[in-house]
C-alpha cells in the first residue's frame, strides 16, 4: 500500500522539539533536520511487538542487526565489512565529538568544510581544539571542497580531517574522483578522517549513487572512521541509533576509550527500530526518495523564480540551501521568522547569508512557505 506523505500529522503540541521552538506563533518550523512523514510500518509493527513483551531491562546489540548493517555494505557499496569494525552509539553527533577528542590532542587540530552542519564545528570548539576551514565553492551548479586553497591555509597541526558525504547542507553527493582527491590530501598530510555519511540513503538525483569514503581503497579504510545512521533516512532520529564503521583496530580502540563512563549505549527501542528500518523499509524508501524528488524540483524552481533568492538542486538530503545574502538584511534568518518562517540560520553553519530550508513535509505546508516567502521578500529590499 502506498504511502501517504501528503498526511498532516499535528507535532505542534507533541514532544517535537522542531514543532516546540516557537510554540504557538504562527511561524513554520522549516530547521531542524527531522522530517514531518510517519516512519514505515515496519518500524512502528517491531517496536509495537517489542513493547508488548513488557520487560525493558539492559540489552545487547542484536546478531541481527549486525548481520544486515555487513550485508547492506556488501550489496550497496561492495565494501566488505566485518563485525569487529562497527561501534555501535546513541547518535552520529556522538561520533563526531568522539572522533575530535580521540584522534586530536590539544596540540593538534581539525578541518572541516565550511559551510558545515552545525555539530562538525561545536565539537572543535567543544574539545578547545583548532579548526580550519575548508571554503566550499560553487562549480557547475554543486557544492564542492577547494583542495587547492585548504593547502596553502595548512600549518602542520593538522590531524583530523571531517567530511560530510552527502554534503549537509549543500546537498552534494562527492564523485569518485572527488573522493580520490580527498584522500590523497589525507594522505599526503598523514590525517586520519572522519566521514559523517547519515544521508547516504537519501540520494536524490538520478543516476548518482553514494560511495563511502573507507570503500576507496585499503589506505583509505585504515585512515577512516564511517558514521552511519537510519535516522534521517526513516524519521526515527528521537530514537539514537548510530553506528561508527573503524576498521583499523588502533583507531577503534583509541574511539571506544574515549567513550567510556560517558558516552552510553544504544536504547534497545533504538536497535528494534534500525533492524526493522534497514531489514524492511526499502520499499517505504523507495516511495519517500520519490516523493522528495518531486518536492526538490518544485522547490528549486520556485526559489529561483523570487528575486532575491537563489538555490541549488541538492543531489541528496532533503535540505536546502538558499542564498539570501542579495537581500537587503541583517540576518535573513531572523527577516524569514519575522514572516512566519522557521529556518535555521546560515550563520550556524558559517555563512549568515544563507538560510537551511528543511523540505521533508507535505508538500501543502512547502507552498504556504513559499507563498510567505514571496511575500517576505517582496516587502524587503534587495541589494
């Protein structure tokens, strides 16, 4: 049966956090990355049965799930994993932070796009850690890394290289050479990287398709830790189930050490959910990447028909980035929310001139945001 995206489901007075930040102002909330759909049924049928059991003491990650996360490598990527390798954690953000703290020391620092999802720069500033910025630039009509000026900005100090594949919020998805030329930076500056990779399901252009980092070759998977998640993918983010994929064994041990006594474990609720999502839900998927390809078309072609605004396609995500900066504004995200619009600020991913538009939500409440943001602009002014 098919599924119904089109559904408005009330959050505004559940538990969401993204429906909560305004309350009861009519403001559209189009930020944080959760999506508006019901996960498949799938989903809410395993966790249904594992409630009815009553009993919710300690758990222990499922054979299952470990089992399916090797099986899904092999078939989607042909990159063949192995048990030992996966570290399984409440949530990607957890890894990223785990990631600066275990593989930097106070002396050594990080690089990380820019701009970038929020948590890649927190967890620098977090662990008083540097952090280089590597500008992103615009080339045929994709978000994508200048090598070339990252090394003339290199001090040396340099240890953790951060990647975000699909690029959040760019929405690229990194070609192979692309990826090559990542790694050979890594490489001729002996970094190790971290590649948050929790889209990697949600590719959106077609004929793409998602190439993990730690895939590209054996020096590739030695130097790498892989952050994974059915989270964004299946609308179970509340739920924290993540895992990090390290197959070199010193790396593992020095990220599982790191965590001790303070990062916990995964909610068995959590393990229910992402067995059942990554087991079953592909035909759920198959509907969803549908549906948001259609909302992606007819997004991009309306923002570029307002004068001010301007966004690419993203070829993954269901986010977008819209340049705001030909605006007449101080801040366009707090301009938007004046309007009743709910995004979240480009300043928080290190370019005030831009705002994220969360488009995971019928396509209904896409046009009345568009209709406010026509309106918004017309009575601003434009550079």
């Amino acid at each position: 049966m098919a599924s119904n995206f089109n559904e408005r489901i009330d959050r505004r007075h559940s538990d969401s956090l993204k429906w909560k930040k305004y309350g009861d102002r009519d403001v559209l909330p189009l930020w944080v990355a959760d999506s508006d759909f019901r996960s498949p049924d799938c989903i809410i049928d395993a966790l249904k049965r594992r409630v009815e059991h009553g009993v919710f003491g300690y758990g222990d990650t499922p054979a299952e799930l470990i089992d399916i996360v090797i099986q899904r490598m092999a078939d989607r990527y042909q990159w063949h994993i192995e048990p030992d390798w996966l570290v399984f954690l409440p949530g990607v953000v957890s890894g990223l932070n785990l990631s600066v703290r275990a593989f930097t020391d106070a002396h050594q620092g990080t690089i990380a796009p820019t701009p970038i999802y929020p948590p890649f720069r927190s967890a620098a500033k977090l662990a008083d850690r540097t952090q280089l910025n590597a500008q992103l630039r615009l080339e045929n009509q994709r978000w994508v890394m200048d090598l070339a000026a990252l090394e003339m900005q290199m001090s040396g100090n340099e240890k953790l290289l951060m990647l975000c594949n699909p690029q959040n919020p760019g929405g690229t998805v990194y070609r192979r050479e692309e990826l090559e030329a990542q790694l050979h930076f890594a490489r001729r500056h002996d970094l190790i990287v971290c590649s948050d990779e929790i889209h990697s399901d949600l590719i959106l252009e077609p004929g793409l398709r998602h190439i993990p980092f730690a895939s590209l070759s054996e020096d590739a998977s030695q130097r790498s830790i892989t952050l994974i998640s059915p989270s964004k993918t299946f609308n179970i983010a509340g739920l924290g189930a993540s895992l990090a994929i390290i197959p070199n064994k010193s790396l593992r041990e020095r990220f599982k050490k790191q965590r001790q006594g303070i990062v916990p474990g995964v909610d068995i609720l959590a393990y229910v959910a992402a067995t059942a999502a990554w087991r079953d839900g592909q035909p759920w998927l198959d509907e969803q990447l549908d549906y948001l390809r259609g909302t992606r078309d007819f997004l991009t072609q309306r923002i570029n028909a307002i004068n001010g605004l301007s966004m690419v396609a993203p070829e993954a995500t269901y986010l977008g980035w819209i340049d705001a900066s030909r605006l007449d504004v101080a801040s366009p995200a707090l301009f938007f929310e004046r309007h009743g619009l709910g995004f979240s600020p480009g300043r928080d991913f290190g370019d005030d001139g831009f705002v994220r538009f969360n488009f995971a939500c019928p396509r209904d409440l896409i046009e009345e945001a568009l209709r406010r943001m026509t309106t918004a602009v017309r009575s601003g002014h434009i550079r």
